[in-house]
C-alpha cells in the first residue's frame, strides 16, 4: 500500500519561498523515481520536477534555477524548496511516482503567489 501527503502550501509575494513535502507510507521511496507535478486552474497538469532513481534531477525550464526536488530517506519524504516565485507559479501542487501512477493522486497542496 502506498500512500503520498502533501504539505506546505500557502499564500506568499512574489519573491517569496516555500517548501512543499510529500510524505510517503507503504513504500520506500529511495526505490522510485518521484516527481513534483502542478496544476494551473483550467488546465492540465504538468510535470515540474523529477528526482531520478540514481539521485539526478530533471526540472521544466519555467522553474529552473528556482525550485530545488529533493529526498529524506529517513523521513521517507520527498520536497520541493521553490525560491523566487512568480505569479504562474499559483497552482495545486502534487507529487507522484514519475512516470505517475493514476491511483496515487492526492489532494495536492495549494500554493497561490500573488500581491
């Protein structure tokens, strides 16, 4: 049984940061490739972050050089530090296996960036 919580949204300026955990149970994640997925309201949600099995890292160029995926194996949590966050980065964040499996989507967690 694998179980995926995220946390750590909210409301922040632009410019601001945040860092968004994803708590795992029933499985290691050390064993699997993860990624940080969003959602803009009104479309399709997109890939933004992948923490590869090996330890290396993809990121969607819009969020390159800002946000940062990375894993606790002792917490079994995977996190996403976003830095310098821009107005389309407003969205519901999830996380997932990568590629993600259609049975693990959460709740996500909201992250709004605005004045």
């Amino acid at each position: 049984q694998v179980q995926l919580v995220e946390s750590g949204g909210g409301l922040v300026q632009p410019g601001g940061s945040l860092r968004l955990s994803c708590a795992a149970s029933g499985r290691n994640l050390r064993l699997v490739a993860m990624g940080w997925y969003r959602r803009v309201s009104g479309k399709q949600r997109e890939l933004v972050a992948t923490l590869n099995i090996g330890g290396s890292t993809n990121y969607a160029d819009s969020v390159k050089g800002r946000f940062t995926i990375s894993r606790d194996n002792a917490k079994n949590t995977v996190y996403l530090q976003m830095n310098s966050l821009k107005p389309e980065d407003t969205a519901v964040y999830y996380c997932n296996i990568a590629p993600p499996n259609n049975g693990l989507w959460g709740q996500g967690t909201q992250v709004t960036v605005s004045s």
